[in-house]
C-alpha cells in the first residue's frame, strides 16, 4: 500500500483569491501557484490546475501500464510517448480526458499495439479512479526507426 | 459552455521495473521532466513523484476551491485554509493496483463563520467538488475539518 500527499494553502475568495501547493510528500514538485482565472481561462498563464495535475496524473499512470503490459507480451517498448488532454467544465467538472500514445515497440503491429494501448487504457489506476469521466479516449500509433 | 483543457505530456523508456518516466505539464510549464519509475511509485515513500501524488495535489486544489466558493456564499470567505490530500493506492484482488482512498484534512481561518456554519460548507464543498465526485465514484473520500479560532 502507498500513500501520497500534498499540501495546499488557500487564501481569500474564489475569484480574487489564490493559492499554492506548499508541499507534496516526494518534494519533487516545487511550490506552485494555483488561482480560479488559471484553471478557468482558455490561457493558463503559467500556472498549474488541477485539470492540469490530474492530465500529469493520467498520461503517466498509462505509460507505466502500457509498459507492463507490453512487457508481459513479451514485447517490451523502447520508448512510449504520451499525453492526455483533460476537458474542464466550470460548474461541472472533467468531462473528456483524451489519451494519445507514440510507441516504439520491436517486434509488435499496429493491430497489437492499439490493443495494448486499450488494455492499459482500460486497466490503469488512474482510469479506474476517472471512470465517472463521460468521455475517456484513446489514439496509439506505432513509430518506426 | 466554456471548455477548458489542459495537457501534460509523458516520455517513457525501457519497461516497467527498470522504465523510468518523465512527466510535463505541457499547457502551463509549471513543471517539466519530473522522474518517476514503478518501483518508487509502490513504494511507502520516495522521493520522485508517482500518478498518485499529482492526484492528491490535485484534489487538495480542487477542494481548496471549492471550500472558498462556498465559505464566500457564506459571505465568509476564507483568511486561509490549509488542506492536505492523501492519496492511497493499493493492491486489490483480482484487479492490480487501484487508487482506494483520498482523506482530505483541512484546517480554516474564517473570520465571522462558526462552527456549524463552516462544517455545512465543508460538506456542500465535498458535494460540489468536481474531483471529489469523480474520484468519489471508484474510491472512498473523506474529510476532517477544523475551523481555527479567530
């Protein structure tokens, strides 16, 4: 079992105030500012959100399992790349997180890569903590040397 | 509607045991590069980033928020409101790792509110959270709050 934590301090309303992630147990992640009008606004202005946190959140935790399932095929990838793009709502939440992968995977298709990357999409975490989210979609594509 | 995203990117190398990954907040910059590897992800504690910590960084956020909001229709908003998150994750059988838990902790310094007052707001915040939903909806939440003396 892990925990993990983070610290944040908020100050004043939700409008004009603001406030910062003070601490995360890692001490990885150094403070960071978050306000309503960056998490909000189509321009993010440098700072965080946490739309922004939990996209980190997801297109890691598919990498990591995308990479365990290519390896128990007996298929292990050299290099994944991905990403996942997060749709906020103001006043009703995340409804779309859009995952998209690039894999350099010896040995394997197309065909078996996209059922990989649906497996591990399906099967991380992370997916099973959003799967309230309406919309959770998937483009993997294979890249040649 | 107004619809906002947000984008983070991940590059991965090698697989699992001995991958290692790094994380990007690709809209924002706030962050770039972060390590993090499975074995530091499972383990009681370390010092990378994992999945699970930017949850909890996440949801103290959203709920921090969301408690302002409601302390503000209140008309008490918040001098400072502390809030810590801890995510759990934790092997589950018959399906692998799953994220299990989010305890929020929250101490408050709200001027005017009492506290009967500030811990209706603590529940409609948790009710109103968007992240206190969705995660809500696979894995148990709860809240601890204190309203500080003034």
């Amino acid at each position: 079992m892990a925990e993990r934590r983070a610290e944040v301090t908020w100050k004043g309303d939700l409008m004009s105030g603001s406030g910062t992630i003070d601490r995360v147990g890692s001490g990885a992640l150094a403070p960071l500012d978050v306000t309503w009008a960056a998490r909000a606004e189509d321009e993010s202005g440098g700072r965080t959100s946490p739309e922004e946190l939990i996209a980190a959140a997801h297109a890691s935790c598919f990498a990591m399992a995308l990479s365990n399932v290519l390896a128990k095929a007996g298929t292990p990838p050299e290099e994944l790349r991905t990403s996942a793009t997060v749709t906020f709502v103001p006043g009703t939440g995340i409804t779309k997180s859009a995952l998209s992968v690039e894999g350099r995977v010896p040995g394997l298709d197309e065909d078996g890569f996209r059922a990989a990357a649906e497996d591990a999409k399906v099967s991380c975490p992370v997916s099973q903590a959003l799967a309230a989210v309406p919309e959770l979609t998937l483009e993997a594509r294979l890249v040649s040397d | 509607m107004p619809r906002i995203t947000r984008e983070a990117e991940v590059s991965w190398e090698g697989s699992s045991a001995r991958g290692r990954g790094a994380i990007t907040a690709a809209s924002s910059g706030a962050f770039a590069g972060l390590p993090y590897s499975e074995p530091s992800r499972i383990a009681a504690s370390a010092p990378e980033t994992s999945p699970e910590e930017l949850v909890a960084a996440a949801h103290a956020g959203c709920y921090a928020m969301s408690l302002a909001a409601e302390l503000t229709r209140d008309r008490t908003p918040p001098e400072r409101l502390e809030v810590r998150a801890v995510v759990v994750l934790d092997e589950v059988e018959g399906e692998g790792h799953r994220i299990v838990e989010s305890r929020l902790r929250v101490r408050a310094r709200v001027p005017g509110s009492d506290d009967d007052a500030f811990q209706e707001a603590v529940r409609r915040a948790d009710a109103g959270c968007p992240l206190s939903a969705l995660i809500g909806a696979a894995a148990a939440i709860s809240v601890d709050a204190t309203l500080e003396v003034t």
